[in-house]
C-alpha cells in the first residue's frame, strides 16, 4: 500500500473491493474459479469486471482531506 497520502481509508476499501470484482470476474470468464450460483454465466462476469474497472478508477477520486 502507499503511503504517500494519495488514497483515503475509504479509498482503499473502494480500491480492494474493485480488485475483488476484476479478480472474480475475470477468473469466471477464463474458468480458472468454479461454477458458482453468485456469478452464473459470462454475461455476469464481464459486468463483474467493468464493474471492477470502474469502482478501482472511482477510488483514485476519494482523496484524505487536508487539514487547513
């Protein structure tokens, strides 16, 4: 993790969280991880991993506020 003060609490919560639904989905699209009744078919892990694409781009947005 850095520790420049880019990201916020929040921010890498939001971050992980995305890392978890690009990994998920992208394992379910190369068969890597096992069927399962949460991510059923392609079609839902190609949204998992826009999805994760998106939530890790929105978590470079949440910055720590600055003390004034």
């Amino acid at each position: 993790m850095r520790t420049d003060g880019t990201h916020s609490k929040i921010g890498y919560i939001i971050f992980i969280f995305g890392i978890f639904l690009l990994v998920s989905g992208t394992g379910r699209l190369t068969g890597s991880l096992e069927y399962n009744s949460f991510i059923s078919n392609k079609s839902i892990a190609i949204i998992f991993v826009a999805i994760g694409l998106s939530v890790i781009f929105i978590s470079f947005f949440v910055k720590p506020q600055k003390d004034k």
